[in-house]
C-alpha cells in the first residue's frame, strides 16, 4: 500500500466525491462562492487548489477529511 498522495490523486478524488454527490462541476463552483468554471479549472489543473477550498469542498459533498484522504485500496467503494 502506498502511503502517498500526490496532487494529481488529490484532484482525481475531488472528481470522485463530486461525482458521488451528485453535483455537476458548475453547481458545486457555485456553492463555493466561484465562478461557474472554477471546478473545471481546478480539475483540469488550471488553478491550483487551495487548502481552505478542499476544507469547504467537504461540507458541500458531506465527507470528512478523513474520508478523503484515506489511505485503503477502496476510498471509491
């Protein structure tokens, strides 16, 4: 098991608990306060995420940091 993750895992998960939630790049822009192509940018890594915005990512997908960053073989299960 790796215990690492790098920037790109970290973006990947961000589409993954966006997904899962149900919520379109745009809406969840939206409910952080950004423009509606901020999630495309960050997704495409075009923008740099920034801590405070994955913290408030998680209170809009309703996971735990915990969740996130989980190390096992299924976070995505």
């Amino acid at each position: 098991m790796n215990n690492k993750i790098d920037y790109n895992e970290i973006i990947h998960r961000v589409g993954f608990f966006r997904t899962k939630a149900d919520l379109s790049a745009r809406e969840t822009s939206l409910r952080l306060g950004y423009s509606e192509q901020f999630m495309k940018r960050i997704e495409n890594k075009s923008v740099e995420l920034k801590v405070s915005t994955l913290l408030d990512f998680f209170d809009i997908v309703d996971i735990t940091p915990q969740d996130f960053f989980f190390m096992g073989d299924h976070y995505n299960k």
